[in-house]
C-alpha cells in the first residue's frame, strides 16, 4: 500500500480525538473523586488570553472537521459550539469521527494539487496547496488544540500520560 | 509531485522546530523586559510531574531527530542534554534542523513497510510499520512537545499567539 494524504491524516486525526474523549473519561472520574464540579475543569485556562478546555475540544473538532471537509471538496457541517458537559463534549468527538468516516479518501488523495481557501478568524482567509494545507495547517492545529486539551487536565492534577494523549496507536511493545 | 512520508514529515517539523526557536526569542524578550531570569522560564512546568521547558525543547528535538534517522534508516546522533540557557536551547534547535536536511529523503519514503524498533523509556521497546510510526508517533510526539513548551511560555505570560507556535508556513492571507 502506497502512502497518501488520507492515510496520513484520517486515522491519527480519528484516534487522537478518540484518545481526547477517554482522557476526558478520566478528567470526569477526577472531578467524582475530588467532589469537583467538572464545570470547573471546562472553565479552565492555561492562560487569562488562551482558551478554556471546552474551547479547546471543540476547535480541535472543527479543525479536524473543516480540514479534512475541504481537503475532500465537500462543505463541512456546522456544529454549534453549545457543549456545558464532558458528556456533550464526548459526543461532539464521537460525532467528529464519524462524519470524518464519511469522507471520499481518493478526494482527499488527489488534493495535494488543490488550492484550498479557508477562514483565518471572522474577516480574513488562508490560501493554501493541499498538501501543504493538510501537513503545514491542519495537523499542526489539530495536534495543537489536542495537546492544549490534555495539558490543562494535567494542569488540573488528572492523572494522565502520554500513552493516554497518544491513544489507540497501532504499536506492539516488548 | 506525488505526496510522500518524507514531504508528510520533514519541512513540517523543520518549519516547527525553526517556530519554537522564534517562540524561545520571544521568551528572551520577555525576561529581558520583565527583569526575570530566563532560567526561571526554563525551569517552569504546567504541574510538577511534567517536564520543565529545557526538557520539551530537547524532547521535541530527540523525536524529530531520533524518529526520523530511524524512517530513513540510519542510527541517530545523539545530542547530549546539557543545555542550560535559552542561546542553547536555540543552538540544538537548529542543529536538529541542520540533521534533518542529511537524510535522505528516498530513504524514508521507502519505509512505509519496513518495521521500526524504537525505544520506548529505558527498558521497553516499541514496534511499529513505517508509515504508522510516522502518523502515529513521530508526529503526534512532536506537536506535543513543541505545543506543550509553548504553552508553558503562553502559561508565563510571554506574548506568542497561534501564528508564532505555526512559524513560516507556505500561506497566503487575503
């Protein structure tokens, strides 16, 4: 099997946002032990000017989303931004990954050539080739609001590691 | 130009590990300003069993360069963790890079299937197919550790916005 831009993309973009809801599980479990209201681990903030947890899971879903949406020439659905709970949150995840196994692979395959065009904030766009849209833009994003989601329940004290921002991985230990 | 592991993987985290180095000046920057010892910056973690900023520059550094010796088949330098200021930190930054630019590019595009053993902590192995190590670890690792010394920096109060974490990405803004 040769290499390509869906295979790059769809099944790390897939078990990264299924590795964000089981830390989620964990920052729920956290919140029961410590009679924490989880609200307060969804308000939480690195930074006074960085986005709380909520913000963070839902733009890695919209990235991941939007991204690969474009990258298959389809316009991506809109998911309203209105999660209170890490119940909420998870679905918003599950639905993610299912609508990314909606997507054509050979659409996406046959991008790299592609301009692509996309929003960059309320007023301004992103103008890029496909595959440098897809390696220079939506996986260093997706990673980023991921990586921003686990650090702040790390923050928090949840008892997580890598293993659990990794996720599923398809790898053998010895 | 047909897509490849080595143009999945290589000018990204180039272009990452040259973002961080920028990040690092502005850090510079701010503990000029502030009267702060960079050292302080450099010690700071986002909870206590998380590694300290010196140590998410040099991991982010050994994944890249370690992860992908290994795609392209060749043992990795090894690069000693001594770095204690930020012009250091800066330096092994951009000898990573300078590493980088001697794979051969053919080489890890050839390694889809070959099966790669990697050393998972001091006693453990992983085992993974090229192709997935490259989606499935050597990436993910990567953005984590750039994004998790950013947002130690972010943490700080140094003023880097998403722009500084993406660096000199091949987009056009209209």
């Amino acid at each position: 099997m040769s290499f390509s831009m869906s295979k790059a993309s769809l099944p790390a973009i897939e078990i990264g946002l299924n590795a964000l809801s089981g830390v989620l599980d964990k920052a729920q479990a956290f919140a029961t032990a410590k009679k924490v209201d989880p609200s307060v681990l969804l308000g939480t903030r690195l930074c006074p000017d960085m986005f709380a947890l909520t913000r963070q899971v839902q733009i890695a879903s919209d990235l991941a989303k939007n991204g690969m949406a474009r990258l298959a020439g389809v316009e991506p659905p809109r998911f309203e931004d209105t999660e209170t709970t890490i119940d909420q949150l998870k679905a918003r995840l599950a639905k993610t990954v299912a609508y990314l196994k909606t997507l054509d692979a050979k659409k996406i395959d046959a991008s790299a050539d592609r301009d692509i065009t996309f929003p960059l904030g309320p007023t301004n766009k992103g103008h890029m080739k496909g595959d440098d849209f897809l390696n220079h833009f939506v996986l260093p994003n997706v990673y980023f609001h991921l990586t921003a989601a686990y650090a702040i329940l790390r923050h928090c004290g949840v008892e997580i590691g890598k293993s659990d921002f990794l996720g599923a991985i398809p790898m053998k230990r010895t």
